[in-house]
C-alpha cells in the first residue's frame, strides 16, 4: 500500500458547455491539495488549454523576482479546454503542458495527446497546477470516478520501473477500475535520463486493447520531464468516468456532432488520395521534404540525401508503410479520432542497452525522430530510428533536442573540436548510430560524455569554446539552438518566412507556431515583406488557437477539402494567404466552438481570442526577463544560410545566381567570399523581417507589446502592464 500524504475528496459535476468551471492545484512541498474556481472572466479572456495555463502560473508565481525552472515555486499546468474530449470530432483528445523551461528560462508550452487531459476534465477540472518539490517521490492520482484526489509517497517494495514504457503498464494494471477497463486509466511519467539532462520529457498513455498495451504520446519540447523530475514526481494517474457522446454537455449537441459526421466522412474519403495520414502518419513526410531539399542532414547542412535526390531514400513513404504495424485508421491517439495517425512499430529486437535482445514495441516514430535521428545523423538505416526512438521515450528524452543535439556534437567531433579523449572514446562522426546510442545510454545513467551533451546546445557551446578551445562565432553559427530551444526538424536557410516561423515564437524554434515553408519555397505565395508579416501574424495565432482548446492541428491542415481548389491563394484586395488557411475548415471550427460552448463566434473571433494569449505569452517572457527583439534576432546563421564552403557548393548554382540577381560581381569570387557576401544580405533580410512582424503584430520596434494593443486584447490588468511600460 502507498503512504497516503494527502487526500482531498471532492464533488463530482457534469461538464457545462465545454468547462468544469474549477481547476485542481497541488503543492507537493505543503503535500496541500486545493480547488480553485474558474471565473467566467478566466474562460471569456483565456478559453483553455494553454490560456488557463498561462493565467494559472501567472497569478502563482512571484511578481517580484525572476523565478527560475528548478525554483519550487515553478510550476507544471495541465489543461485541455473546452472542445477537448469529444467522441465524434477528428483531432479532440490534445492537452497542453507548460512550466518554465530549464533550456530557456522562460514559458515552454508542449502539445500532446494521449487520454490524461480529456480524462483530467471528465475527472472534474479544467486544468491542474503543481506547485512545489516533494520530499520523497510521489505519485498524483485522480479518481474521477469516486471523486478523489491523493498525493502518494512511493512504497520502495513496489519495485516500480525507472524505464516509463514499463512504469506505464505496472501503474495501467494497478489502478484500473478491473482488469477489463485499462482503457479508463491514462499516466503521466518519464525516465531516468530526465533528472540528468535538460531534454526531459513527458508521456502521456492510453491503453490499445487490441494489443493489450499502454502507448503513449509525448509532451516533448523545453524539458518539462526534466521539470518534473526535480520535482520528485514518479507519476500523474488519472482513472476516468465513462466517456459518452455528451460528456462535454454542448450547448448544441446535434450541431456538434452534425459538424463533426461530415469532418469524418471528408477525412475518410481523401485522406487515402492525400496523405494516407491514417496507414502512415506524419512518416509521409520524409521523402517528401527530401525532394524539395528540406530535410535536415548532417547537422542541418544539406537538405536532401547526398546521393538519392528523389522519393527512394530509406525513410520513404512505402519503406514507411513497411514499418508500421496494425491496419489503417486503428490506433488512434483518442477517442474516436477518423485521423488516427499515431503509428507504432511492433517486433523491434533491441540492439544495444538494457534491453538488448528484447523485442519490444516503439510508438512511432514519428517525422520529427525520422529526421532529427536518422538524416541529421547521417543515419539512413530505420532500425536505429526505431532503436533511438524506443530509448528516448523509456529514458524520457525529447527526440527534437536530442536529434538537433547530437548532429551538432558530431559535426564538432568532425570539425575537431572535440576528440576521443574528450568523448570518452566515442567516434561520434556521421552515420555513427552506435556512438550516438551509447551517448542516450550515458544520458540515463548520469554519466559520461552523454551528461554533458544533454544540457543542451546552449550549454555545449559555452563548454566547448571554454574547456576546449572552440570558436565560440563558429560554434553559435552551427549549434541549431535559438532561446535555449534546439531546432525542430525542418530546413530554413531558402525560407525566410520559416527563419521568422522559428525567430519569432514565443519559445523558441518549434514548428507548431508557425509551418510556412511551403509557402515561401515551393508555392512562392508569400514573396513580399508585407506577404510574410501577414502570414507570420495570422498563422501563429491560428496555430494557437488549436492549444487553447485542447485540438490537434493535423485534420485542419493535412487533409485538405475538394473546395479548396475554388479558393484563390490570396486575397486579390488585401494580399492575405487564403487557400493555405484552409477556409472550410476555420469556419467549421467557428460552428464548432459555437456548438459546444453556446458563444457564437465567427472566424475573427477565434483568431482574437489567440491574439489575446499570444501576446500575454510574450509579455510573460518579458517579465521572466526575456521576449524582447535582442532575443527574437539571436539565430544561428545556419538557419539562414551557409556558414561552410561545402555548404554553399551543394546548392552552388541557386547561390551563385541569387548573388547576381542581387547586382553583386561574384566573378572573381571565392567560396569564402561570396558567403560573407550572402550572409550580409540574409541577416539584413531578416532584420527587415522582424521589423515588418512586430508592426504587423501591433508590437513596437522592441518587440514588446504596445500598452495600446494590450488594451485593445482586454488584458490591461495593473499587474500586466508594469512590466511592459518600462519597453515603451
């Protein structure tokens, strides 16, 4: 039995239009457990998801100093919102996580899915908020069906597993209603390697009783594992309710689900003639973005595969089809999702490690761990994607940073800054996947070379230049690192519309705030200035939209409606990007948000109800001590452009005659030169850029909100606009 250090049993409700209207709050230094309301403001102003988060953090932490990651006043939120958790509209089952990042030092906001945040509603609450360190390793339990919230210290004779994949099963058995109803428990857990790097992160389960597992997604980015580990936390266990076609209570069911049939339908209809979302996930995408020259390799370097330039390169789409196990549409990340795009590999047999000579299952792998593992390694075999996949989700590692990580570690060891003796005699050259394994290895066991590699690229490169002699200009030119956050796995050096979809963020480099590479460099849509600031308003605060309401983005843009051929690519009056927007689909989410919550709103409703979190969001990093210009212009240059002669030799051609276009005399040129050139014109590019997003975005030239616009988003609150004034 678990030493019960706090208990608190609470009312059970029935969701109102989307909401609980309460939210859960725990402090593990106090063991004090605590319901809090949730105000109508709180829901009209912030909706959900990372809203609730973000308002959650902001009015428990200290306004009167910067409060830092492993603080124990530093929190994790957990939310859904108020779409989430329905049973017939594609994408329903996201929640979003936040903390302040141990990378960056500011807010990091994490999408996932899995069954824990629909759960956590239907337990009875719109969010949950954990404050503070336990003395002794604990585990949070939720019982939404008996109404009852514990705080457990972790009975050793248990002997529970430090592996997560194994940790899930024991607490998926152990707490399920019977042996019959696993499906009813969703964990929250991570792995050795979380408490001694800075790449932690979080899986959050659901149960498959076609194979008798436990999957999980992962709440990946910024190191929110490594978060709750230092907060002496084993695991969050929700055991939920029955799950029903009403259990959001909409204000208008029959709408609801009218919207969500005819959703259905289109997605099972052409997503076999688009994407095949549903046989292979985001694994279409490899072979993709190596044709167009997008897919990161060797450290970002090239864009493509160095000698098969077209669609059969080991990662492709059929070799993809291979890989995956079960049947089209059948694993599904919740509830009734016709996407069903999350994808697992069964009869993997371990190569290296613990659990060597095993065969074990691995949930995906998805494009992120395909690229930032395999091409960027150099690596073209999938076993090692699988393998580094199956390590970093038991260990509770993110395969972004870890990726992003280790291609800069071994053009280092290439460059010869680093050596076997600083290495510990690992050869951590490209297409090394057994060095690359052994580093993860060390990661878990808090030892070795590995340690230091997993605090991240930030932190490398202040190791490297110091204790080894690097170049610290070279080192922040290569080390795919911006704000602390290391690059998700996407080419921008040709796009400067995706350099300000990863500059411009709120976090850092991460794909989901704003993906417009293909509109920059395959469909050349946004060419001007103005076309780019447009897009890198609109985007992000439509990608937003999707975390504050516990939506997953994929439905919205990977299968595309037969309509969408009828919309011109932009507006011919104001220039907007209207076909990538994807209209059919933006005016059913407005029906939809409608139908559940009973606040009728248009398109532009949703897009202000973003605007109004996105900008708090920014004004939070203010007050963290970041979210300023001088931070948003820190890029490294290899996302800009080429920072090595073989670089600007791949591609030496489309250089050269850019360079000429441009009006420069590049005939008696060399390599060296005609960068230094490119490099001038590229950063100046990009300054522009910043300059044209802030005007766009209603922010001065500082890159801080005006005290007009926050006005204007109804946000004006004394204790926000004080640490904005002083950027004026």
């Amino acid at each position: 039995m678990y030493l019960i250090l706090a208990e608190k049993k609470y009312e059970l409700r029935k969701v109102q239009k989307g909401y609980t209207n309460r939210t859960l709050y725990i402090n593990l230094s106090k063991n004090e457990i605590t319901i809090k309301p949730v105000s109508d403001e709180m829901k009209e102003k912030f909706i959900g998801g990372k809203g609730f988060d973000l308002w959650l953090m902001w009015n428990s932490l200290s306004k009167d100093r910067i409060v830092k990651w492993n603080d124990p006043e530093n929190e994790i939120c957990i939310s859904s919102g108020p779409l989430g958790g329905s049973i017939f509209y594609p994408g329903s089952g996201k929640s979003i996580i936040t903390s302040i990042s141990p990378l960056t030092g500011i807010i990091i906001d994490s999408n996932v899915g899995g069954y824990f945040g629909p759960y956590l509603k239907f337990s009875g609450f719109d969010a949950l908020e954990i404050q503070g360190k336990a003395k002794n390793e604990v585990i949070i339990y939720i019982d939404g069906v008996r109404g009852i919230v514990q705080i457990n210290k972790v009975d050793i004779s248990e002997r529970l597993s430090e592996f997560s994949h194994e940790l899930t099963q024991q607490l998926t058995e152990k707490y399920a209603p019977d042996k019959n109803e696993k499906q009813r428990v969703s964990v929250v857990s991570s792995g050795l390697a979380a408490k001694s790097t800075n790449w932690g992160m979080l899986n959050f389960s659901w149960f498959v009783r076609a194979r008798n597992w436990a999957s999980f997604k992962q709440a990946g980015r910024g190191g929110i594992g490594t978060v709750f580990k230092d907060k002496n936390l084993k695991a969050l266990i929700c055991s939920s309710p029955k799950v029903t076609v009403n259990s959001n209570n909409c204000a208008d069911l029959e709408a609801a689900r009218e919207l969500g049939k005819n959703y259905s339908q289109e997605i099972m209809k052409l997503d076999p003639k688009q994407n095949e979302m549903r046989r292979v996930g985001t694994g279409h995408l490899p072979e993709i973005m190596n044709v167009t020259d997008l897919l990161p390799t060797e450290n970002f370097r090239f864009g493509m595969h160095k000698e098969i330039s077209g669609k059969d390169i080991p990662y492709s789409h059929e070799i993809m089809r291979t890989i995956y196990s079960g049947r089209e549409g059948g694993d599904g990340c919740w509830i009734g999702c016709t996407v069903s795009c999350s994808h697992y590999a069964e009869g993997h047999i371990v190569l290296t490690g613990p659990f060597k000579g095993k065969k074990v299952i691995v949930d995906g792998p998805e494009y992120e761990t395909i690229a930032g593992c395999g091409s960027n390694w150099g690596i073209w075999d999938p076993k090692w994607v699988l393998e580094t996949n199956f390590y970093c989700d038991t260990y509770g590692l993110d395969t972004i940073s870890v990726g992003t990580g280790i291609a800069f570690v071994m053009e280092c060891y290439e460059e010869g800054i680093l050596n076997k003796e600083i290495t510990g005699g690992l050869e951590l050259n490209f297409g090394n996947p057994e060095a690359a394994l052994e580093l993860i290895h060390q990661m878990a066991k808090g030892e070795g070379f590995g340690v230091i590699v997993g605090q991240g690229i930030r932190k490398m490169k202040k190791i490297f230049a110091e204790n080894y002699g690097a170049d610290p200009q070279f080192l922040k030119d290569i080390g795919m690192e911006h704000k602390g956050l290391e690059f998700s796995e996407y080419m921008t050096k040709e796009s400067l519309a995706q350099q300000g979809g990863y500059g411009l963020t709120n976090k850092g480099p991460q794909h989901d705030e704003a993906w417009l590479i293909f509109e920059d460099i395959i469909r050349n849509s946004i060419p001007s200035f103005e076309d780019k600031a447009r897009a890198l308003r609109w985007f992000p605060l439509w990608r937003t939209w999707f975390s504050l309401n516990g939506l997953c983005k994929l439905p919205w843009n990977d299968i595309q409606p037969e309509s969408q051929a009828d919309f011109p690519i932009k507006d011919p009056q104001t220039g907007e990007l209207v076909r990538a927007k994807v209209p059919e689909h933006v005016e059913w989410y407005a029906k939809y948000f409608s139908a559940v919550s009973g606040r009728m709103s248009t398109p532009d409703d949703l897009i202000k109800m973003s605007e109004r979190v996105y900008n708090f969001q920014r004004i939070f990093n203010i007050r963290l001590g970041q979210g300023l210009r001088a931070g948003d212009s820190n890029l490294p240059y290899r996302a800009m452009g080429p920072v090595l002669p073989l670089e600007y030799e791949s591609r030496e051609e489309r250089y050269d005659t850019q360079l000429q276009k441009l009006g420069f005399d590049i005939s008696d040129k060399d390599t060296e030169e005609k960068i230094k050139i490119l490099r001038k014109h590229r950063e100046e590019q990009y300054s522009k850029l910043q300059d044209a997003v802030y005007k766009e975005r209603g922010w001065n030239q500082n890159g801080c909100p005006t005290i007009e616009k926050v006005k204007e988003l109804g946000i004006d609150f004394d204790d926000v606009t004080k640490f904005i004034k002083p950027y004026q």
